[in-house]
C-alpha cells in the first residue's frame, strides 16, 4: 500500500474477492492519508475472468470450452447470465472499485464479446459507469473518454456506437465508476 500511495495513480486488485478488494483499497486509502495524499487521487480497479452466457445452457458450453467448471467461474469472476455479471460488477462499485477490467479466455468466441458489449455494458452504463477503452487506445479509432481529473473527456451518448465499440475493441475493457 504504502509504494502504491507514493508512486501510482491506479491500484488494482487482480482477481480477488469483493471482500478481499474492499480490504485492499482501505489499506491503500489509509497509506494515501499516511502520506499525505488524497485518496480520491487513485483510482481503484479490479481484474477479474469474465465469462457470460445468454442462459445456462450456454454458459455452461462457453466454460466447457475452455476446460472450467461453471460453479468455479461464478464464485472467482465475473460470471453467469448478462444480469449476474452485471451485478457483481456492481458489487465491486459498492466496495469502491472505480474501474473494471474483463479478462476475456477465449478469444476466438467473438459471440461472447458481443454478448457482453450488448447486454452486460448496458447494465453498466445505466449503473453510472462510464466506458473507458483499454490503454493505449486501440487502432481500430476508439478513443479515451473517461474524465478523470486533467484527462480528455466527453463521454458518448446513450446509443453511441463507441460503447460496443470499446468492449469489442480488445480482450480487456475497462469501466470507470461515475461516482
């Protein structure tokens, strides 16, 4: 906590529990306040497997696929129905996660990238949160459009073309928290 509070303008907690990542981010909160930094100057992400399917049959094929059991996929990632996704995205919101990345597996089933672009964002974006493309900016001509402090801003538009565009650009995608 205490190099993060020093040197980083993100902290991440990979692949950890909601609990586990409220844990992480009050202990780096509190280093930030030991050093005198506003904690709201970091931001707080979290990284988790993504795995969604448009009812349990098909989730339970995309998690064969790649040799992983449905049960494991649920309880450790991002991982069921498009509403079970979003709604543990929103628990890590509630615990402070300001930014999500989505490590997609396999990256051969555009399907799945589609799904998540059409029906888990949507839930998101509705949610408060704000698409942010992964960096640098892909070539396929998205662009940055989250504002944090001193960054570009201006966000699209419900219905704005970018907001599929970001989550079909690459195999991790971001949200930033619009609190």
């Amino acid at each position: 906590p205490r190099l993060a509070a020093k040197y980083a303008d993100e902290f991440n907690m990979p692949f950890a529990s909601v609990e586990d990542s409220a844990a992480g981010f009050t202990r780096v909160r509190e280093a930030c306040e030991s050093a005198g930094r506003y904690p709201s100057s970091m931001t707080f992400s979290v990284v988790a497997v993504s795995f969604c399917g448009k009812d349990d049959a098909s989730f339970r094929r995309r998690a064969e696929a790649i040799g992983r059991e449905p049960g494991e996929l649920r309880e450790h990632g991002l991982a069921g129905s498009p509403a079970e996704v979003a709604a543990r995205i929103a628990e890590y919101a509630e615990v402070g996660a300001e930014r999500v990345y989505l490590q997609i597996l396999d990256l051969g089933d555009l399907d799945h990238l589609e799904l998540i672009a059409a029906e888990v964002a949507p839930q998101c974006l509705s949610g408060g949160w704000k698409p942010t493309p992964p960096d640098p900016p892909p070539s396929c001509g998205a662009r940055r459009w989250y504002r944090p402090a001193g960054r570009p801003s201006g966000p699209p538009r419900p219905g704005d073309p970018r907001s599929s565009l970001a989550l079909a650009a690459g195999a991790t995608v971001g949200c930033r928290g619009g609190r």
